[in-house]
C-alpha cells in the first residue's frame, strides 16, 4: 500500500535537497581538489514535505482477474463464491407383478338342495365361497412398507350347473370380495356397492349356459388386510382370502331335486402401479470438487486465519420423484493435498431434507447462525462451518455423501425412472470476527541510487492514516539492502497500529516510522523497507463486509531527517 507513496517522497526529497546544494557551489573554482567535499545540511532537523496519496482502494489491493474465487457482488462486496456440480441421480423402484400361476385359486362346489316352496316353485339357498391366495417372496426390497395400491388386477367370475339341469340366481343374489379391495365392472346386470357385487335381476345358469361376470379390482388397501398379509416382510408380500357367494336360487320340476354348483373366482395378473408406501431405494449423488482459485496474495499467506461471521453453502438440489430425500455428508477442505479441516453436515438434528416432487431447483443453505436465509427455501445451521475456511484452502470437497430416503410413506409410480440432483455453491462473504488474523506483506524499495551517498542518523516518516477499512491495521517494518536481505544495523519502529474505520466513519491516525543506525555508513546500503501487516476486525467493526470501495489514504505527509544530511560530494 506504501510502496507508490514513498518512493515518490523520497525523490521529491532527494531532487530539493540536489537543488540545495548545487545553489552553494561557486562555478569559478573546482573544489573538489582541494577540498573535502562532505557537506552536511539541514542542522538539528531537517523537514521536507510531501504531497498526499490517492485513496488506495481494496479494488487496487486486491487486484482480481475473471478466475478469482474472490468475487464482488453489484454493491462491491467481497465473498469466496465457487460452485461444485453434483450428478444427475436416476432413482427408480422395480415393479411389483404377480403372473396368474403364482397365484393360487380354490374354486367351490356348492350342493344346492330344492324343495318345493308354498307357490310350488323349488328353491335352495346358496352360502358358500371360493379362495385365493399368493405368497410371492421376491419382490422388489426397495419398497419397505406397503400401505395400499393402485392396482392392475383383471378377473372375472364363471358360475356352472352339473349335469343337464338349470337353475335361476334370483335378483339380489351377491358375491361378498373382501372389504379391502375396490371392485368394478362392465356387467350391466349387476350392481357394485362398496366390495359386494350384486345381482339387480335373475339371472339363469346352465351346463350350455354357464355364467360370466368380468371384474376389475383397482385398488388394494393393504392396511385393511390384518395381520399376516400384506408385506409381511422387504421382499415378501401375501395375499389371501375368501369371496362369499349367497343368495336364493330356484329351479324348475315337480319335485325336490340336488344340483351342484361350481364358482370359480379367476385372476389374471396383479400389477402394482400407484403405491402408497415406504421405500428405500439406491440413491447415489455425488458432487465434483470446489476449487478455490487465484485468491489475492494477502489471504495466501500461512499465517492467515480468518473467523467469517456466516458463511454459507448453498445446495441447489432438484428431485422428481415423490420420495423425500434425507442427505448428508462431511466437507473436507485440502490445502497442498492434505485435508486441514472435515465438517459433518446433515447429521442429527440439523438434517438436511431434499423434498419430493421439486422438479424445480430448491435452494438449502448451510449456514453458521442460527436464523433463516433470505433467498434460500430452508436453512441448516452448522456451527462449525468456518472451520472449513478458517486457513483459506486449495479446495473443498463433499464426501460420504449418503442420501437416503426418509422413513415417510409417499405414493409413489413403481417401475418410473426420477431423476434427483444435487449441485452446491460456497458464498462466504468476507466478513469478518474478533478472531480473523489476515497478514499482508510487501516491498518497498529502489532507493539506493537516492540514498547511497547519504550519511543519515535517523529518518523519521510522518503521516496520516485515513482508513474507510473495518481492519485495524499492525505494521512490522525492516530496512532491507539491493537484494532484499534485511539491514540489521537499522532500526525500525512504528509509532502505533493503524485504527479501523467504515466508508460512513473514516478513522484518521497519526502515523510515525522512525529508522535509525549507529553506524553512519549503513543507510548507504539501503534500498528500501520490507513491510508486513496484520490486520484484524475491532470489536466495533466486527461483521463488516469488506468492499471494493473501501480504501487507505496517507494524507499530510513529511519527511524528518534528524542531526541533518551529510553527502559525499568528492
């Protein structure tokens, strides 16, 4: 920040004191034969001033290209801002069928008994059943608990006479299915109501005229069913029941007669579609790596360590399918190939959810408060989080990542390919706690050809320090020759730390830089000052951003040369 400064006040220096000396220089006589030609000039103190420096922005200082991870947004504050793309993740549950010879059907022969009522017709009541039954234990293990389904499920109903004989089934004869199924059908004859079919009209059946009811079961609720039916465990799904036949029948003749009946309940295939379930399935996500690139030098140095109010990790995560997503992992960061700090996130109870049916980009923002994000859907908090960038790292890498879904049931389409999506971004604006240490060093130098013929006691530079930057400012300053060793035998010392200041509260300090020898040879081998700042927040400026605009000024500035100049002039 001084460098432009002092090599412009040591020159406007060096040419008034040329002028000085060359106006007490007789050109009639050569002097330098005859005499020794050391002059020393200026008394006990000699003051020369200076012009002021323009503002020396945190723009020029920082002095960023287009790849930088340092980034300003439209207001000129400054963040760590990179982003890391994550995979697009195709999520998908098997379907569930069960083929017509898996499953296993009891038809029933009915005896029926006629006897002669009080009109003389013959009649008989009918009360009886037919089963089926499945057992199918190599289902997909993805779908953990069933709850009910959408179903595929075409059947049908053949009713037939032994023998020559026919009979009538009387109106309101009806078929009892069990109450957890949904029925329908495209038999005008008879009437659904609830899971009962039921005749709206006699209907006749014979050996040549045997009865056929198609049916259509389209929905099963698997809660309904009791105890050890239905997903009885991952992988193993049982379904097994009676279909109740009753109702009144007649037939013609003049005398009691038996007949037999048989009813067969047929099912072609069972497809499960919609589920309403709970579901496990694979769900891999990964992310590539954040690289962190061309930061500016004064975050580099091993000795920074930075304490950001609120970084953030915002995850841009999009899912299709209708399964809410639990994720979690652990952010690593890496400097020179080792990792030099790990986060856990998504750990209980600050999970990370992933909903369901987001198509859209949902935003989550991994933060270190504890408050609400504005612009982001939902915020975690991890405390810890600045631990990742505490010594600014080379790159940030999400691993074990596990997405997982959560233990909720979802209705969910099996056999349907969804697509979910992870990418992240860090946006750590720098903003700064009581914690933060950032060290900047540089060179001030090229004043030998000034200097060389110099015998100086002490130098003593003047200044005021206007600072608009919320870091007070500590400077270590030392002497250093034309190959940048540092000159022992010169002293330095700065006078007090730089105060820290706001662009809407500038602080101004006084601002001294004395150097000085005991030997008066030893500034003839100066060439300048190597200098080192370490900057810190105050607690009055803690949590300020920092700002393009933010900037330095050394105003009201002057050169003291104490016991005066002496120059070799032979």
């Amino acid at each position: 920040m001084k460098k432009q400064l002092t090599n412009k006040t040591f020159s406007c220096a060096l040419v008034l004191l040329s002028s000085c000396m060359l106006s007490c220089v007789d050109s009639d006589y050569d002097l330098s034969k005859d005499l020794d030609m050391t002059i020393t000039v200026g008394g006990d103190n000699l003051t020369i001033p200076a012009s002021n420096t323009k503002d020396i922005t945190l723009d020029k200082i920082f002095d960023l290209d287009e790849e930088s991870t340092v980034k300003t947004d439209a207001a000129g504050n400054y963040a760590l801002i990179q982003s890391g793309e994550g995979s697009n993740t195709q999520v998908t549950i098997e379907d569930i069928t069960i083929n017509s010879n898996e499953i296993a059907l009891q038809s029933a022969q009915t005896e029926l008994n006629y006897e002669v009522s009080l009109d003389g017709t013959l009649t008989a009541t009918v009360s009886d059943k037919t089963s089926f039954s499945i057992d199918k234990k190599n289902i997909t293990t993805d779908v953990t608990a069933l709850y009910s389904s959408d179903v595929i499920m075409p059947a049908s109903l053949r009713m037939n006479i032994e023998g020559n004989n026919s009979l009538t089934l009387k109106k309101g004869f009806q078929l009892d299915f069990p109450e957890y199924m949904t029925i329908s059908t495209t038999d005008q004859r008879v009437d659904i109501e609830g899971s009962n079919l039921i005749f709206k009209q006699d209907i006749n059946v014979s050996s040549t005229s045997p009865l056929y009811i198609p049916i259509n079961i389209t929905h099963i609720d698997f809660e309904a069913m009791g105890d050890g039916k239905g997903l009885v465990a991952p992988g193993h799904l049982v379904i097994a029941d009676d279909i109740k036949i009753s109702g009144s029948s007649t037939t013609e003749g003049g005398s009691a007669i038996q007949m037999i009946m048989d009813t067969e309940f047929r099912i072609d295939e069972i497809q499960l579609t919609q589920v309403t379930a709970k579901v496990n399935p694979e769900i891999n996500v990964s992310i590539d790596p954040i690289a962190i690139n061309n930061l500016p030098d004064f975050l580099q140095d091993e000795q920074v360590r930075i304490d950001m109010t609120d970084p953030k990790i915002y995850l841009t995560v999009s899912n299709t399918s209708p399964i809410e997503v639990n994720f979690s992992g652990t952010l690593k960061s890496y400097k020179d190939g080792k990792v030099i700090a790990s986060v856990p996130v998504g750990q209980s109870p600050n999970l990370i959810t992933i909903p369901g049916n987001h198509a859209n980009d949902y935003i989550i923002c991994l933060h270190r408060l504890d408050s609400q994000v504005e612009g982001a859907d939902a915020s975690v908090t991890v405390e810890n989080l600045n631990t990742l960038i505490e010594t600014i790292p080379d790159e940030i890498r999400m691993e074990s990542i596990e997405a997982k879904a959560s233990d909720r049931e979802c209705s969910i389409i099996l056999g349907t390919t969804y697509n979910v999506k992870a990418d992240y971004e860090i946006n750590a604006p720098l903003q700064f706690n009581e914690g933060t240490n950032i060290v900047y060093s540089d060179v001030i130098d090229d004043w030998n050809k000034d200097v060389k013929d110099l015998f100086v006691k002490e130098l003593v530079v003047t200044m005021d320090a206007k600072n608009t930057i919320p870091l007070t400012m500590n400077m270590d300053v030392k002497a250093i020759d034309k190959n940048g060793a540092v000159l022992n035998n010169i002293s330095t010392e700065v006078s007090s730390q730089i105060a820290a200041g706001t662009m809407e509260n500038a602080k101004v300090t006084a601002l001294q830089i004395t150097l000085k020898s005991t030997d008066a040879n030893a500034f003839k081998e100066l060439d300048g000052l190597k200098y080192e700042v370490s900057a810190t927040p105050s607690a009055e400026t803690s949590g300020k951003v920092l700002n393009k605009n933010q900037s330095l000024r050394l105003e009201n500035m002057t050169i003291k040369i104490k016991g005066g100049v002496t120059v070799d002039m032979n």
